[in-house]
C-alpha cells in the first residue's frame, strides 16, 4: 500500500458521507458515484441547516434596521466576511467582496478595475485553459479598451508553457488572469511564479480559484494574488454567492459597476458618494441566508484534517487517472504533473455525451461537454471530453463504477 | 428506468458508424447549420431542391451519436419529399420526441426508432439538432 492509500484508509470517508444525504439515493437504481463535483459539489446538514435556520428564524436584511433581528443578520453577515478572510489569508475582512458568484466577481475586476485603467496597445495575458468566464469577461473589456488579448499556451501535458511566457508577458501587459486550478485537466498551475513575473511587468494579478479552494489551502498574500475569485456552491456551500478577494489598496481604485441601494454613504438627486471598501462593491440586498451557509461551509471544511483531505483527493485523482488509462480506448487529456480534482478523457470515435448517458445508467455522475473551455478544446483537437471531478467524500469503489461503466459505453459502441 | 438499450437502438448505432449522406454538397440551394453551444454539437445540413421537392439533402460536423444518427436517418426520410411532407415529418417527429404516449405512429418506421430518445429529456435536442436545421432551409426563401 502506498502512503497516500494508506493515509486515505485512515480517513473516515464513510463518516463524512453520513453527512451528505444525497450521497445515498439511489439513480437509475444504482446508487449514485457522484464525480461532477467540478460544476457543483453536493452540501453537506451542516451547510443546509445553517441556511434553513436562518431563514426560518432569523431573517432580517442586513445594515439597515434598528430592530434585533437585523442587527443579528447584520452581525452573522459580517461574521462570514471574516471567516472567508481567514480562509483565504487575507490581511482583512474588508479585502472580502460578496458576489453572486466567481463569475460576478471576474467581471466586477474586468469592468471596475481593468477597464477604466486600460489603454489601448495596453495587453491582458490570459492562458489558453481558462473557464470562459476567466476570458469573455476580458475579451469583453478588451474590445471597449482597444487592448490587446494574448495567451499563455499550454503544452500537451496540459501545463502552462512557461517558456513562451517571455514572449507573452511584456512591459504593455497590465492585468495576467490565470486559473489556480484548470477546471478540464485538473492542473495546478504556479501562481506564485507568474505573479513575480506579472508585478516585475507591473500588472495585476487575478486568479479564478473556483476549482481551487474545495481542494486545497489557499493564501492569497503567499500567492501573490492580487485578486481572487470563488464561489461558494463548488466548496459544500450554497449556490448564488461566491466572493472576491482583493488587495486593500487595488479595491480602493476600483469603481463599482452597480449602483443602488447599500453602496452609498450620502445620496442628492444630482449625485452620490460611495460607501467603504467593500461594501461600495455590494450594491442592493445581498444572498444573506447564502452567505450564512457559505459560513458553514467553511467551518464544515475547517472540521476536517486539511492534510488527510489533500492526501484522499490525491489519492482518488491519482487512483482514476490509473484506473481510466487502462480502459481499452480511453485516451487522458494532458498528464499535469501537480493535478487537483479532475480528470478529463475521451474515448475515440464514442462521443463524450452518449458516454455520459450511458454512465448516468450505471448510477455515475460525470460532466460530458466542452466544460466551458471551448478554446482548451481546440488545443487539445477535441470537441468535447469527459470528466470526472472529486470531492472528499468521493471513494476509490465510485473510480470503480465508472470504469465499470466505460465497460459499458465498449460493449454498446465497440 | 430508463434503459440505454431502448436510446441506443441498433439502427442508430449503425448510422452513428457510417452515417449516410455525410458530405458537404456542391450546388447546394441552401445550406444550415445546427449548433448546440451547450455541448458543442455543430452539424451542416445542405439541400439542394427540384422544383418543391428535396433533390439532394446531406449534413457533416461533429455531435454525439444521437445527433449523428438522427441526421443520417433525417437524410434518407426526407428526400424525395416535398417541403409540405418534409415539414410535416419535422412536426411528428418532434411531437414524439416531446409529448408523452407519441410513439411515433405515422413515421416512417426508421424515424419512430428514436422514440427511446423522450425518456432521456436532455438528449432531446441532440435528435432534434439536423431537423431544426433542416426546417429553416424548407421555411426561408431560398438564397
């Protein structure tokens, strides 16, 4: 047995499935391996309790009433500002901007931050293994700048191309948006490395940590982040909230894109001041019972022992990755060195879709398509893949059911 | 349950293998493009007419194989037909893919083999790609 196995069977798996009552049904009248956790992970009572709760018993809108129940809201709300500040690192929970997602607040950077700071001839460096929603947003702010987008490559390992990044990153370039984790291959890219280069160029650095912070201990000021984004429903919390991270003195230059209610310090017909960093970024009722449960998630996750978590997910990633090659057909997109949660494969000439149905009838749960990274599937001369994606309550017997499964898809198709 | 030997019929299995028609046309009368930006599914219809009647129909791309199969059987149901007729088979074969109890009666019997499809409601659209396609070249004026 292996370290990491050994480290895995010490793990009490069973116990924390107890704790995710989805994890028991049955699909298709098999029951349920769910590998999607790279689009949404299941929520474990703790996090759907804390949500309930607040919403059966203590609603209330928060920094506006004089009453008890607001001022509970208001102070369970801002508890969660700094519990996501501890869990990122960050110097303050003031760095802590609530969004409704990742890809509110990569477009809250994009269009407050980047785009009245642009010029054009200024270039944004993005990688060819973002999420859409790390590069539409820039190439949206791009196009209104007249900047110029270019792109970090990615070899056929499925890791970025650092040597062609002194050819990519310039003295023009002002923003670098990476992805921590590739959301297709699993990658882990090195952050900290492209943020030394970036401030040496002196751009910002803004990185999409949505496929990061589930697996891994993040901190920001060691990666020199300058900002960084996740959302909640992909670490065991609720969906509709997400949040960024953003350095004390880059959110003060940065201009809010909604104006409305809760943002403001004093208001005339002709105009308006904003209120402090963040709370200027926060415009209207914000998803106050979600960020109650993105609280519990974080302390659901903080319950944990982070280095056995680190070791079974590895231990599951590696296991699959294994598993999959040997599956007659099975061909793996990339091989990263450092991989995280996700492992991504075709199975020529069967289309990744009719895999996944036929996987869905074995009780397995993968995402088929182009996973929001058209242009990674372009790179690597695919249309879609398959990918499996883990959570730590995720078992090397659920690996089992998918190749069980790719038996299958062989036996329909072959 | 839903069986995926009821979706994967051997007829459409076989047309996923060797689809017929697969080809991009030369003096086309008019051409489509099907495309799915959910799943990246992206198919070609072309279409050449005599008169009102479908001389030449034939599709290329990239899609699952239920999407490839619909489209090869879609070729070989709908030329000859008139576009009345072809629009007519349009409207019975989505009406099975989407109302409970359809099962196709009426259609030629390689089109009815998709009914399995309805108990999969999100491989609908994979069917249904070619003959949206194929509709917009029967409903526009051709170019």
């Amino acid at each position: 047995m292996t370290g990491a196995a050994a480290v895995a069977s010490a793990f009490d798996v069973a116990r924390i499935r107890r704790e995710f009552p989805v994890l028991r049904t049955r699909v298709q009248g098999r029951p349920l391996a769910y590998l999607d956790n790279g689009a949404t992970s299941q929520k474990p009572l703790a996090v759907v309790e804390a949500e309930g709760d607040f919403a059966l018993l203590e609603s209330a809108n928060v920094h506006r009433g004089v009453h008890t129940l607001s001022f509970r809201a208001t102070e369970r709300f801002d508890q969660v500002r700094h519990d996501v500040a501890s869990f990122l690192g960050a110097a303050s929970p003031s760095e802590i901007v609530f969004t409704s997602g990742t890809t509110a607040a990569i477009n809250q950077v994009a269009q407050g931050f980047a785009r009245p700071m642009l010029t054009a001839g200024d270039e944004i460096l993005v990688t060819e293994m973002e999420h859409h929603s790390n590069l539409v947003p820039w190439q949206m702010v791009a196009r209104a700048a007249g900047a110029r987008l270019r792109a970090i490559p990615v070899t056929e390992r499925g890791e970025l191309d650092l040597g062609a990044l002194d050819r990519v990153l310039t003295a023009r370039t002002r923003i670098v948006a990476v992805a921590h984790v590739s959301n297709v291959l699993g990658t882990l890219n090195p952050v900290r490395q492209l943020a030394e280069a970036a401030h040496a160029v002196g751009a910002t650095v803004v990185v999409d940590g949505a496929q990061a912070v589930p697996h891994l201990p993040v901190d920001v000021r060691a990666l020199g982040a300058d900002f960084y984004a996740a959302s909640a429903h992909k670490m065991y919390g609720p969906t509709g909230v997400g949040f960024l991270y953003g350095r004390a003195d880059l959110l003060e230059r940065m201009v809010p894109t909604q104006g409305g209610g809760g943002m403001i310090q004093r208001v005339t017909l002709e105009e308006c001041t904003f209120a402090p960093v963040p709370q200027r970024f926060e415009a209207g009722t914000p998803p106050i019972a979600q960020v109650v449960g993105l609280g519990a998630a974080i302390r659901w996750m903080q319950s944990l022992d982070g280095d056995a978590v680190v070791a079974h997910e590895s231990d599951l990633v590696t296991y699959a990755a294994g598993q999959l090659a040997s599956v007659r057909g099975v061909r793996l997109i990339g091989a990263p060195v450092h991989r995280v949660g996700v492992v991504s494969f075709v199975m020529d000439p069967v289309h990744p879709h009719d895999i996944g149905t036929v996987l869905d009838a074995h009780g397995v749960a993968v995402r088929a398509g182009h996973h929001c990274a058209q242009p990674l599937m372009d790179r690597f001369r695919v249309p879609a893949t398959v990918r499996a994606s883990f959570a730590v309550y995720n078992t090397r017997a659920e690996v089992d059911a998918l190749v069980a499964g790719l038996a299958d898809v062989q036996r329909i198709f072959g | 349950m839903s069986d995926t030997r009821e979706l994967y019929q051997l007829v459409i299995l076989d047309h996923n293998r060797s689809p017929r028609n697969f080809r991009a046309m030369d003096g086309a009368d008019r051409v489509a493009e099907g495309y799915n930006p959910m799943c990246g599914d992206q198919l070609k219809v072309w279409v050449r007419f005599d008169g009102d009647r479908i001389a030449d129909v034939s599709f290329h791309g990239s899609g699952c194989a239920i999407s490839k199969a619909s489209a090869s059987l879609m070729t070989t149901a709908v030329v000859g037909k008139t576009r009345e007729e072809a629009k007519a088979l349009f409207e019975g074969f989505h009406r099975m893919l989407t109302t409970e109890g359809d099962t196709g009666a009426g259609l030629p019997s390689k089109l009815a083999v998709f009914a399995g499809v309805r108990e999969f409601p999100m491989r609908v659209k994979c069917a249904t790609l070619s003959w949206h396609a194929l509709k917009s070249t029967l409903e526009n004026p051709a170019s």
